[in-house]
C-alpha cells in the first residue's frame, strides 16, 4: 500500500516526484503533464511512483498542494506587510505581470482548480483551502489599509478581498482585467485624504 516512505533516501525520491510534477503542472496543467514526462524530469521508475502513490490522482492531489503552497509563500511575502492601496496596487501589478511574463493560463490557483473540480476531490480541495488562504491574506493586508485610515472605516476587508479573488479565470487577460475591476472596487472605499 502506497504511503509516506519511511527513510530519507525514500523522503527525497517522494520529494522529487512532487516537485517535477508541480513544476510541470503549473507549466503545462493537469491534463498536459503525463506521468512518463514526471517520472522522466525526476529520474523515478514507476515502482518508485506506485510506492509513494496509489495512481496519478494521489500524485496530483500532492502536485497541487505543492504549487499551491508555492503561489501561497510568494503571496504571503508580498502582502505580508502591506500596509496602503498604492502597495495593494503595485504588488497586484508586478503578480500579473509576473505570470504573463511566464506564459502562464492565468490565476495560478484558479487554472489549477478549474482543472480538477468535476475530476479529483482531493486536488479540488488543496486549490480550494489555497483560495481561502489566499483571500485572507488579501482580508489581512484591507484590514491594516483600514486600521491605518486609508480605507474608509465602513469597508469590508472581507468582502472586498473575495471580490478581489472573486473573478480570477484560466486567462492571462482574464486575471488582468480581474486584478484592475477589483482594485476599482477597493478604491471606492478610499478614505479622504488627509492632505
């Protein structure tokens, strides 16, 4: 029965299949990565996959928790101390350009989910909690726009941090044009400046 190895050389074998297969879901999605290429990129045989996994959907659940937790460590550095709309603004700027610059389908964790939601529940899930997570460090990073009066003090940061998550797609342009109604949004919440 396939499962967690038990000694560090096992470890890093289970390691490296979760991380080709991340790095090659995020560039070519689920449904483009087979299992040779990801055997292939991490130097594994198949007994060595069919050790650490029951079949491809263990496999993916665990290469989408991965990206996920990726995309996630990125977002949270980036919105860790922000503070003020301007910073709000310019990350979100330099995100999506970053991704389009990548060549990437767009929203990193939207493009993943849209891709296991009706197949596998498991990945479905890890890119779910990933979104929840997500828009809490978007709530988080209002909130402290709002403790520090640059949002008005009857905006929601929760709100409005679903409606900055709310739109995301399988398209770069898609994600952009997300990204630019939700900042509009969030904008209107301004408080007035103290100038």
């Amino acid at each position: 029965m396939p499962g967690e190895p038990r000694t560090g050389r096992g470890r890093a074998s289970r390691e490296r299949i979760v991380e080709r297969a991340a790095e090659l879901v995020a560039e070519r999605g689920v449904e483009g990565t087979s299992l040779d290429e990801v055997l292939a990129a991490a130097g594994a045989s198949k007994s060595q996959l069919y050790h650490y996994f029951a079949g491809r959907d263990e496999l993916v659940e665990a290469a989408v928790a991965r990206r996920c937790a990726q995309v996630l460590g990125e977002l949270t550095q980036a919105l860790g101390g922000l503070a003020t709309l301007v910073e709000l603004e310019a990350m979100l700027a330099g995100f999506v350009a970053g991704f389009e610059q990548q060549g990437l389908p767009g929203c990193p964790i939207g493009s993943l989910a849209s891709e296991v939601a009706e197949r596998n529940e498991g990945a479905r899930l890890q890119a779910a909690a990933a979104f929840d997570a997500w828009e809490g460090l978007f709530a988080d990073a209002l909130e402290r726009m709002r403790e520090r009066g640059g949002l008005r003090a009857d905006a929601s940061p929760g709100t409005l941090a679903t409606a900055l998550l709310g739109q995301a797609r399988k398209h770069p342009a898609s994600l952009r044009i997300a990204v630019e109604a939700a900042l509009a949004h969030v904008r209107t919440y301004r408080a007035p400046s103290l100038d």
